[in-house]
C-alpha cells in the first residue's frame, strides 16, 4: 500500500514537472507594432501611403486608423499603383 501511495506522488511529481517545463515561448522576438494611426512618413508621397497601406494586417477584430486629419498624397505624374 505505501509503495502504491509513494509510486502515485512520484508519478504525480513528475506529471507537475513536465507541464512546468512545457510553457513559455523561448522567442526574444518581439511582438509587432499595432499602429493606430497614420505616421507622417506614410504622407511623403502616393507610393509611400500605398506602401503604408498595403502593409497593414489584414484583420477584420483589429482596432481601426485614426484618419480624421489625414490627407493622402496625389500625384498628377505617377502610375496608379496597386495595393496588395
């Protein structure tokens, strides 16, 4: 009977011991910057906005650009270009 009752705690030590070692992410990676509106350097010109654009996740729960004061560059010279 005790080496029963002894056998369950060491399998029960070891049981706590191997969830312990199983969490965590060893990544030192950080976690990417969410942005929440505009930066200015996205404004310098169309291919910077379109870059700007076609960079953000595409994610339908993310918290949405503030934009209120954003005026998105022109231009009469450059080609259209596509947003991917």
């Amino acid at each position: 009977m005790k080496a029963t009752l002894a056998l369950a705690v060491l399998a029960a030590l070891a049981l706590c011991a191997g969830l312990a070692a199983c969490g965590g992410d060893s990544s030192d990676e950080p976690a990417p910057a969410v942005a929440s509106e505009v930066p200015a350097s996205a404004t310098v010109s169309a291919a910077a906005y379109t870059q700007f654009a076609g960079s953000l996740a595409k994610t339908e729960t993310g918290q949405p650009l503030e934009v209120n004061k954003v005026v998105p560059p022109t231009s009469e010279t450059d080609e259209p270009l596509p947003v991917s």
